[in-house]
C-alpha cells in the first residue's frame, strides 16, 4: 500500500526535475579549415564557427544549458536580449563566470524579436586567442509573434578574421589578421550561396569581428535595408553598400534578378583577397564569379529613419578620449575622463527617458553598445533622426551621435565599446538604477 504522503511526494517529482535545456552550447578547442590545407585552431561552440544558429519565439521562455570544457572562465554575451543583468553574460553586471569546466544555466524571456547573436565576453588584453578574436559567436533569430516577412530563402551571413597578431603601424599597438571568412570559409573556399532568379532572398549580416569596421558589397546587386541590429528600420531603402562596424547586423532584402555566379564581398581589397567574401551562385548558371568595384557610396545611418526629432531627454554626456600610452604599447580609453574600472557608474531612474550624447574626441571611429535596452538613434554629427533602433551605433572619429533610451529594464547594465582592444584597455562604464 502506498501512503498519501507517497503519493505527493511521487506527484511532485517531476516538477522537482530541472526543465531540459532547450539548447546546449558546448565551449570547447575547434580546428577550422577555412580555405583547403588552411585550419584554424581556436574556441568555438559546439566544434564550430560560427556556433549553431539559435531560433526562438518572441516571448518564448528558453532554457540554455552552457558547457565549457576549456581550462579557461568564460561567459556567453546574449547580445540585443532585454534580459536580466544575472543571466545577460557580463562579469560585470553579475552574471557569474563559468568555470573552466563547469557548466553553466541561462534561462530568460526571449525578446524583442529579430536578429541577435551570442558571444564570448571575456577580455583578451595581449592574449589574442580569447574573447572576441576566438571563434565563439553564434546567431540567435527570435521570431517576431507576427509578420514573417515576405521573402523565399533566408540566408544568415557572419563576418569574421583569423590569425590576429599585433602591428605598430601607427606607432601604437593595433591588431592585424592573416585571414577572413564569412561564415566558415574564405571566399571560393565553401559551398557558394545557391539562389534562383526572381526570389526574395533576406540576408541577415553580423560582423562577428574583434576589431574591424566592414563595407560590403554584392557584384551586380543591391540591398534593401530593412533592419538593423535586427530591429525594422523607419524607411527601407535600397543601397549599394553596407558598413557594419563591430557586433552590427543588417538585414537586408535582395532581389535575385540579375542571373550569374557573382560575389559578396568587402570592398577592401586586401580583406577580400584574404577570404571575407561568399560566392551566390544562381541556378543553372556557371562560370568564375564577378566582382564589380563597387560605388563610393557613403554610408549613412539616417537614410534609414524619418528625419527629424521631437521627442526631449535628460541628457546624458559621455566623452570619448584616447590616452596615449607610449610608443609600441596599446593605448588607453577613457569615458568622460576615467577609464574602466576606476569610473564612476552612470545613475538613472526606472522609467525615464535619457539622450546618449556621445562625443567622440579621437581620431578612431568606436562601435559602441548599450547591453539590456535598445537605443534609438536621435542625431548623428548635428543631423537629427528617428526610427532607428539599434544596440550598436558606430560613432565616427571627431564626431557626435545621440541616441535615446528608456531606462525601462532594471539592473546593472554595461555601456561598452565593441571593439575588443578598445574595451579591455578601459572603454567601458556601467548603467546603474538609482533606488525610487
Ligand atoms: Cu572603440
């Protein structure tokens, strides 16, 4: 005979049981090959890069079971997420480290819906095998609860170099890479793009890289911009260019209405010619795939809102300065006069409404990022803006970009830039929540 305290104690079991991770990410030593005999050996997730394309529902609760079997602490950045300061993937917002060989549990709301990514958010400082310059990045696409989009094939398209060593080419310490790819081969090297004639193809662009800015180009086509960081832009418009600085995304729509082998590309010549680059091949059509030197077309953020601003915010200054360090040694940053860690938090109040005034003091262009909320763009160098929502905004040398944000998701939050050196040599501050 079976008690009734048995039996509620059996009844309760399967609730005690942790839920299945919906997805698992093993961190672990992956070897690459990029292009034939070429073999990158660095970190990946689940022996590859870029790690397996997370797919998840607006509003969907999900359950990320993380894995480092490295004998290094590491950390996985969901980046563009409105998610909790402890499971966001910052050591410093509180979200704990992973242990080398330990295992780690992220469980959030999947939102806003578009195209994310996740990424190691280790600091490197002179180690050029960790952090961003390794191979942990990943897609995350949340799909939005409603419109699907209208297009036939969808292609997701990661940027990012191999072999990074240090130059001194301008006299401080900057970081150079042997080679690129797009997703995991150099150009010519993979499988190319297969599309048909008259489809609708959306590519969804990440540049995945440590440090570099990317202008792209696709022989023979043009984008339509519809998102950026994943979020719809005010006015989609056609371009014949994209430029992502460090952890941008664009999506764009591409009308597959010119039939050839053609390729996308950076229009750098030297960033192609070492592998960042895919070739789109249309059915029944062969051949050596064309590239076409692309316009000069100069790329500009605001083409993609509505102009104007009307809204007001409490402005929040922040000055970016560079400190020179010496001679064949990296440069320091510094947010209003203090580089990371000796600065002081910025305070704001839940539910107010703040103006990111950045004002780029240096002669380098800095990819910064708002974890945890989305900013929208407001000016960019005195050009007032709107309908813009983004995470990542590149603020160019010499130059001032606003951006808006509502204090509307409690918790520590970290303002960085994304380039990595940029980052681990100070340029870096956090957003902390005053008490009501
Ligand atoms: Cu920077």
């Amino acid at each position: 005979m079976i008690t009734r305290r048995q039996l509620l104690a059996l009844a309760a079991l399967p609730a005690l049981k942790a839920k299945a991770a919906d997805y698992r990410l093993t961190i672990g030593p992956i070897s690459l090959e990029i292009a034939p005999k070429t073999v990158i050996k660095t970190v990946g997730y689940n022996g590859t890069a870029p790690g397996p394309l997370l797919r998840m529902r607006e509003g969907q609760t999900v359950t990320i079971e993380v894995v480092n079997s490295t004998n290094e602490p590491e950390i996985v950045h969901w980046h563009g997420l409105h998610i909790p300061s402890n499971v966001d993937g910052s050591l410093e917002e509180g979200t704990p480290m992973i242990a080398p060989n330990g295992t780690a549990r992220y469980t959030f709301n999947a939102s806003p819906s578009g195209t994310r990514w996740y990424h190691t958010h280790m600091m490197a400082m002179r180690n050029l095998k960790r952090g961003a310059y390794s191979g942990q990045f990943g897609f995350i696409y949340i799909e939005p609860k409603s419109d699907p989009g209208a297009f036939d094939q969808e292609i997701f398209l990661a940027l990012h170099e191999w072999d990074p060593y240090f130059t001194t080419a301008e006299d401080a310490m900057d970081v150079a890479y042997k080679r690129g790819t797009i997703n995991s081969h150099c150009l010519g090297a993979g499988e190319p793009v297969r599309v048909k004639r008259s489809q609708r193809v959306i590519l969804r662009i990440l540049n995945a890289s440590a440090t570099m800015h990317r202008r792209l180009a696709l022989a023979g086509h043009s984008f339509r911009v519809v998102a950026m960081d994943g979020n719809p832009v005010a006015t989609p418009k056609a371009v014949d260019i994209l430029e992502l600085g460090p952890a941008e995304r664009v999506d764009a729509l591409v009308e597959m209405n010119n039939p050839g082998v053609w390729i996308l590309a950076s229009t750098d010549d030297h960033a192609r010619r070492d592998g960042l680059g895919v070739v789109f091949e249309y059915a029944g059509q062969t051949g050596p795939p064309q590239w076409v030197t692309p316009s000069k077309e100069k790329w500009d953020y605001t083409v993609f809102g509505r102009s104007g601003n009307d809204v007001t915010a409490e402005k929040i200054p922040l000055v970016f300065e560079k400190i020179f360090a010496g001679s064949r040694w990296v440069d320091k940053w510094a947010i209003n006069g203090k580089s990371w860690p000796k600065n002081e938090p910025i305070w704001v109040k839940a539910g107010h409404r703040y103006r990111l005034a950045f004002d780029n003091r240096s002669d380098e262009d800095h990819p910064v990022h708002l974890h945890r909320h989305t900013f929208e763009l407001k000016s960019i160098a005195g050009v007032a803006t709107s309908g813009v929502f983004k995470d990542v905004v590149v603020v160019p040398a010499k130059s001032i970009v606003e951006a808006d944000f509502v204090a509307d998701n409690p918790g520590k939050t970290l303002f960085h830039c994304h380039q990595q050196m940029h980052m681990d040599y100070g340029f870096m501050s956090l957003i902390e929540y005053r008490e009501p």
